[in-house]
C-alpha cells in the first residue's frame, strides 16, 4: 500500500503447486520484483516475521528497510 495515497499497488496469488515449500516468500519476492521491474522506488516492506522473507530481503533488496507488523494479542 502506498502510505501516501493510502491504494494497494499489487497483489499476487500463489497456490501450492506453483512453488514448492512455503508460499510467503516466492510470492514476496515475486511481487517485489514486479513492482520493482515497474519503477517503483520501494522504502519500506511491512511483513510478518517470517524468516524467509527477512533473509531473501536482505540478500536481493538490500536497500529496502524491512519491519514487523503490529499485532494485537
């Protein structure tokens, strides 16, 4: 979502089949790379604290801050 116009910018739908093993991050990185390949200059990503997710940010989006939602208990 954009934090200014408040408007999702993409989505992507992955089922089991399409990947094997977990889905969050071949479809996080999957949709990075499309809104990315579009121009788009991406500051921050807000996701869970999975792993995955965190790790592949590092290594292929260096340059983009990764946090953890906030979650009620």
């Amino acid at each position: 979502m954009d934090i200014i116009t408040y408007r999702v910018l993409d989505f992507i739908v992955l089922q089991k089949g399409m990947v094997s093993g977990e889905l969050e991050k071949p479809a996080c990185q999957s949709l990075l790379n499309r809104l990315v390949s579009k121009g788009l200059n991406i500051d921050f990503f807000l996701s869970d604290r999975h792993c995955g997710i965190r790790k592949m940010l590092q290594i292929a989006f260096p340059n983009i801050t990764h946090e953890f939602r906030f979650q009620k208990l």
